[in-house]
C-alpha cells in the first residue's frame, strides 16, 4: 500500500493509503468510509485563505520523490495528498493528478467550507 494522504482533525489523524485496486485504505488495509473520502475531497478543496494555506514541497525518499499538497482549513482541520515519482516534475503532476481523481470522484460539486 501507498501513503496518498493524510486527514488531521483535531487530534485524530486518519491517513490514506491505496493499492493498485484505486481503492482507499487504513493503515490496517480497511476500506476508508465514503464519508472520510468526501470529507477528505472537501478539506483539499477549502484552503483557509487564499494565501499561505495551500503549500506545495517535494522531497526525495529513497529512491523516488514525493510531491505534497498541504492545505490548512480552519484551526486544528488539514490536510495532505502526496503524489509519487522518479523526478521532481512527475511527483508534482500525479500528486495534482491525485487531487483531481479525488475531487472528480467524492467532490463533484467543487464545494468548499
């Protein structure tokens, strides 16, 4: 399974992982709730202003890079996608790739906060 993201609300943080089924998991390998996947898409979505809420960084972590998207929502709500490549460039588009699978699937109404 791979990291894909990471939900923080208050103290509990749920992170996301998928396989190559394209479906959304635990840590313990338990399907994530539509629910938490529609809250997720809403929180990526819902930057609480305009500026310095949504921060982008890529990292190298062993043998690839991960891109992230951090979105700060309100006090004690953020969140993360992280997308995966062997360059810079290809983490950056699968991780804003990611985002919009995301949004297009549990966020058809481009809502927000």
């Amino acid at each position: 399974m791979k990291l894909i993201g990471r939900l923080n609300v208050g103290d509990e943080i749920t992170k996301i992982y998928t396989r190559s089924d394209g479906m959304y998991y635990d840590r313990d390998g338990v399907l994530i709730t539509r629910d938490t996947m529609e809250y997720f898409a809403l929180c990526l979505n819902s930057p609480w202003n305009d500026t310095n809420c949504t921060i982008k960084s890529v990292k190298r972590i062993d043998s690839e890079y991960r891109a992230t998207t951090a979105v700060i929502c309100y006090d004690f709500i953020d969140v993360e996608a992280y997308g995966y490549g062997r360059t810079k460039e290809s983490a950056e588009h699968n991780c804003d790739e990611l985002i919009k699978i995301i949004q297009k699937e549990y966020n058809k109404k481009d809502l927000a906060f």
